[in-house]
C-alpha cells in the first residue's frame, strides 16, 4: 500500500516544474495579466520557450504571421492567451504520459484531458456559473492527473481488471494501492500550492456532493469526464434511450440533454482540442 509521503516522491519524480503551473495558474486568475510577469517566468525555461515559439507559429493557433521571440508572440497574441497558452503547454509536460497498468496511451490520455476540459467549461455555463468557466476548465484539464501517481504502483496487479478507456474503478484502486486517482491528485495538487477550488474539484470529480462549495466544479467535472469517455468510446445518448453513464448525471440533476450537446460540442480530434483549449472557446460555447 502507499504511504502519503509516496505520493510525494512519486510527484517530485515527473520532471514537471510545479511552480511555473502554480504561478501561471494564479497569473490567470488576475484580469491584469502583466507581462512583467509572464517573460521571465517563460524564458528563465528554454524548453517552454522554444514550444511556445513553435506552437505560436503552427496552424494549431493560426497566426497570420511568423514570430522570432516570445515578447514578440505576447505582443501579438496578448498577455492572458499567451498566459493560457504556456500553461497548457506546461500542463501538458506532465500529462502526456504512457499509463500501462491502466492501458492507455499518451495521447489518448492528453486527449481525455483536453475534451474533458473544454466539456467542463460548457457544462459550468449550463449550470448558471459563467464567473467559473475558467476554473471549471483547469479542474477538467487536471482531474485524472493523480493516475500518473499510482501507474507505477498499479502496473501488474491490473491484468485481470475491467478496463474501458483507461478507466479502473475507484474502488479497485484504493483495494490495490491504498489511494484512489481522485485522493492521489489531490494530495499532490495541495502540496504544490494550487488553489483550494481545484483541489477540491479534483478530490470529488466522481462524487460531487461531497465538495461543499465546490460542488459545482466538481459537477461539471463529473460530467464532462463521462461526455469524454462517451465520445471516445463512439457511445450516444438517445433521448428516449439514454446510455448508462447519461443517466446516472440525469440522477444528479443535470439535464441529459447537456451530455447531449456535449457529443456535438467535444471535438473529434486531438489537434482540434488543443486548437479549442489553445484559444480558450470550446466550440458552442460563444
């Protein structure tokens, strides 16, 4: 079984840079946005300079024009796209991974991220709290993160195991290593300093009544991660027969006809998600 101080030492062995997300995380939570604080954040870090270079100057985000240097593509794009864009960037260093013991893919698992990132933002808006579209995207974008946490752990033990798109059950987790993926990437989301909202949001992604004032987030989480599953797995929902998962949020008192929307809403392909994430208006959503 794994103890808590596991947990952390699996996470300080990513490679990732939790400060640069933590500050850039808090950077987008001010309508400010200065560059003062955006340049040297990125450029004390080649590697996200050189992405984002290369990301500024791809036909994912569809500059008219070729840019040379960082402060030029802020100039260009503006400081909290460019803000949005180097976290996603970031995000993504410690997402992108293979998971075998839950037989997924790096980029099936990037992509189940991304969807149920943006599927977040809509649902959020479905439910009256426009203010958190943000934060709804961020939690979608993070919730499954504490599965890099276990992989290793788990790899072996989940031969025999029911798995549909990269999904254990949370039961089977906690019987096998001690911790669920939810518990896991919320211990390590408060150890490196992200705001209480997500921890929280990620914490009870599969059980939202239990996120008290957060419940919200927590529910549009909950939702989009079902609508991503649904749409990766090419399952509807039928209005007079609605799939298993469709149903289930109906029984949380969501509307299947968000889940619904959310099949025409949630793009079909990895490079149009992060074209979607990049300039931060999931399509349907205005």
């Amino acid at each position: 079984m794994l103890a808590f101080q596991e947990l952390i030492v699996n996470a300080e062995g990513l490679g990732a840079r939790p400060d640069a997300i933590a500050e850039l995380l808090h950077i987008l939570e001010d309508p400010t946005v200065e560059a003062g604080r955006l340049l040297p954040l990125v450029q004390r870090d080649i590697g996200l300079t050189s992405r984002l270079l290369r990301t500024c100057n791809s036909p994912l985000y569809g500059l008219r024009r070729e840019v040379g240097s960082v402060r030029e593509a802020l100039v260009l794009v503006g400081n909290r796209a460019f803000a949005r864009m180097a976290f996603l960037l970031c995000v993504e260093d410690v997402l992108r991974r293979d998971l075998p013991a839950y037989g997924i893919t790096k980029d099936d698992f990037w992509r189940h991220g991304l969807l149920t990132a943006i599927g977040a933002a809509h649902v959020i808006d479905r439910l009256g709290r426009p203010e958190e579209r943000d934060r709804a995207f961020t939690a979608g974008l993070l919730h499954d993160c504490g599965k890099i946490l276990l992989d290793c752990d788990l790899e072996g033990l989940t031969d025999g195991v029911s798995n549909v798109d990269g999904h254990i059950p949370v039961e089977v987790e906690r019987d096998l290593v001690g911790f669920d993926h939810a518990e896991a990437g919320c211990v390590i989301m408060d150890h490196w300093g992200f705001p209480p909202l997500l921890v929280h949001a990620v914490r009870c992604h599969h059980n939202p009544d239990s996120a008290g004032v957060w419940r919200d987030v927590a529910l549009a989480v909950d939702v989009a991660d079902t609508a991503a599953h649904l749409k990766i797995l090419g399952v509807t929902c039928g209005e007079d027969d609605p799939a298993e998962d469709c149903g289930l949020q109906a029984g949380r008192g969501v509307d299947p006809a968000v889940i619904r929307e959310l099949e025409e809403i949630l793009p079909d392909d990895q490079d149009e998600a992060m074209a979607d994430a990049l300039h931060g208006a999931p399509a349907g959503t205005g």
